[in-house]
C-alpha cells in the first residue's frame, strides 16, 4: 500500500491523482478498443448502436472513455492508497456503481455532488430540442433557398467535406472564400479539376440563419452540395426514429475490467440519442443512400477525417450504397491521440466499413501513430493545406 493524498475530488484532483489518471488513460486503450468491438459486435445490423456515441471512442463528446478512466482511478485509489478517506464525485450514474461495488468500506466516505442539469433525462430534452430547432431551421432554408445547379449535372464530380463554424466571417464567393481545412485550394488545381471539385458542408456550432448562409452558398462560383437538396423530408423523420431507438433496446451485462458498467451504456445511450451530432451522422448515412439514387457520378470522395462520428457516418453509407467510390481520409491536423483516441482507427472501424479505403496524413512520421490499432489500413502522405501558412511567416535569424 501506499500514502498519498486523502481526498479523490474528480473536479479538483491533486497533481498525483492527476498523474495517475494520465497512466490509467495510456494504461486502458486496448482493453477499451476491445470493449467497443464487443459491443458492436452485438449489435452489428443496427446503424442506430454502430453510430452511436458509445462507438465514436470521442472522449471529448462521450462520456464511456472517461467514466472507464474515472471508475479505474476509484479502483486504485481504494486498493492503493492507504490515506484515502474520501472521494467526491460529481456523476450520479458513477457514484451508483462505485457504492455498489465499495458499499462494505466504511473508511471511505464517498459523496455525490450532483445536479438535476447533469441527469440522462435532462440532455436528453435539452439535446433533443435543440437538433429539432436546428432541423427545422435547415428545412426552412431548403424550402426558401433556390435548388441547387449541382444536382442537373452528369459530369464527374470529386467531393469534399468540410465545415462552416458558426460565426464565420468567411465570404462565400470564388474569390473572397477560404475553407479552413482546405485555404487557398484552388490555387493548386487547374480549371479543369476545379470545375469538378464540389464542397459538401456541415455546419457545427449550432443554430444561425441557415436561409441567409444557404442563398450564399448556392450563389457562390464555387461548387458547394448542401446535403439538405440531396436528403427527403421522410429522411429527417427516419433519422429521428433511429437516433431513439438505442434508448427502448434492452443493455445486456458489459463488463469492462471485472466491473458491470451496463448502467455507463443505458445513462450514455439516453443521454446523446437525440443529440444533433448523432442525428448529423445518421444524416450524413442517409445523403449517401439518396445520393448513390440521384444520377450523380461521385468517383472520389475526400472526406476532412478526424474518425468522429460525423465521418462514421458518411463512410459507412459510401461504403455500403456506394462502394465503387474511392474514398479518401484525409487527416489534415496535427494532434494528439494520447487522450483522443479515436482519431487512430481500429481494425473494427475498418471491418464494420466505419473507415475510407485510404488515409492521408500531413508527414511520414505521423503514419506509425496512425497505424497503433490497425496495421494494415491504407495511409499515404499528402499535402499540408491547413498549415501553409508557415510559408508565410518571414523566416528571421539572430545571432548570438
């Protein structure tokens, strides 16, 4: 046993605890990846279960990853440290877990500081009004907007995907926009490549006058396919119905180290069913259905790749309605997978076709940390738009 600190407060951890729990988060990846597949893996047929938050391995959007890495710190901390007499916890579904597991220890006191704004119950409302406010926005849009020239087209189109954050002081003309993942991309095409390459945008951040952003959009000189031109109104209603079913499906025992952790799966589950990022990726599932019947010749795909959902989404429908596309991630940043994980694709990812056929990254010495759950997926280097700025910066020098 050792001596550390006596109180565990998940919302002011001491610099050891801290330090612990940034091995634990090291320590788990493997046996956390394993626990995903085994979900998948039963329920495989279901888009709502594979496209859920519980599959996405974002720690900064679900909460599975970090309440695993919370609940093995608790199970440390109990064994281990000997000075320990308290813990305070700020999760209501952890705290039931953690008492029903250490209810015998009555040297530990462990308290529960929880509000009503932090219950499953509560985001599930509060999400759900919210992606039904920003549907309801979008589909005004549509309606007001003029349709959009790129469905007449036959010629071969190259897709891209990216996104227009709220708040955007962009312009949306050829000469005045500059797309965030992809700056000054024109300048490397010739016209020929140009006329065929069409952006296909998301727009994260929430609700804004999509009527005013879409007339702007569909007025610009450069091609952009709003995914709301290409889905149906029945589309919106079956997303919604999928997005809710996960939550009326029984969660079977799930065991992550020796511990049942089915309560973790129900509270997520009920949490982000309605969120508007789920209903984006099966949105985004369902463009690719309409999209593979609307006429159009889509031979590439490139798709902004960070593995979120949103991705997930559009990959597997690719994959399943529209195979014959080459698909391409690309992994346009330069970031950390230390503690998001999910921006290093698994062999699952790829076996349930949740990944493109190939993966480009900004510099050969990022294609082994890609490579660190699946080994055999298709990764090659491609340029670095989002960084070319650098080439801009006066290089200075000074003596010493």
């Amino acid at each position: 046993m050792i001596k550390t600190d006596a109180v565990l407060d998940f919302e002011n951890l001491t610099s050891n605890y801290a330090k612990r729990r940034a091995f634990i988060i090291q320590d788990i990846r493997h046996e956390f990846n394993s626990l995903i597949e085994g979900i998948l893996r039963m329920h495989k047929d279901s888009i709502d279960w594979v496209l859920s938050s519980l599959i996405s391995r974002e720690p900064e959007y679900g909460l599975l990853f970090n309440r695993c890495c919370n609940l093995e710190l608790i199970k440390w901390s109990i064994e281990n440290n000997a000075n320990l007499k308290k813990i305070i916890l700020y999760d209501r579904t952890l705290y039931k877990i953690v008492r029903a597991r250490y209810a015998s220890n009555q040297k530990i006191d462990i308290e529960c500081r929880w509000s009503i704004k932090s219950s499953s119950v509560y985001f599930y409302f509060r999400n759900l009004c919210r992606s039904v406010s920003i549907i309801s926005m979008i589909l005004i849009a549509k309606i007001i907007s003029k349709q959009n020239k790129i469905k007449s087209t036959s010629r071969p189109l190259t897709l891209v995907t990216t996104h227009i954050l709220k708040d955007s002081k962009q312009e949306y003309s050829k000469e005045k926009y500059i797309d965030r993942y992809y700056p000054d991309l024109f300048n490397y095409l010739d016209d020929s490549i140009a006329k065929n390459l069409v952006f296909v945008p998301g727009f994260p951040g929430g609700l804004r006058n999509y009527t005013a952003l879409f007339k702007k959009l569909k007025a610009s000189n450069i091609n952009f396919l709003l995914k709301s031109d290409i889905l149906h109104i029945s589309d919106y209603f079956y997303v919604f119905f999928h997005a809710a079913k996960p939550i009326f499906r029984k969660v079977p025992s799930v065991y992550f180290k020796g511990v049942d952790i089915s309560k973790f799966l129900r509270s997520e589950l009920i949490s982000f069913s309605s969120d508007y990022k789920i209903i984006d990726t099966l949105l985004n599932h369902r463009f690719a259905f309409r999209l593979s019947n609307s006429g159009l010749n889509v031979p590439l795909l490139v798709d902004w790749y960070e593995n979120q959902l949103p991705s997930k989404g559009i990959m597997l429908g690719f994959n399943t309605y529209m195979s014959n596309t080459r698909t391409i991630g690309y992994h346009g940043i330069i970031d950390s997978a230390a503690l998001r994980l999910n921006l290093h694709p698994t062999t699952f990812d790829r076996k349930y076709l949740l990944t493109p056929k190939e993966i480009f990254v900004t510099g050969s010495a990022m294609v082994k940390h890609m490579k660190e759950f699946d080994k055999n997926i298709d990764i090659s280097i491609g340029p670095s738009f989002r960084y070319n700025y650098l080439w801009d910066i006066e290089k200075t020098s000074s003596r010493s």
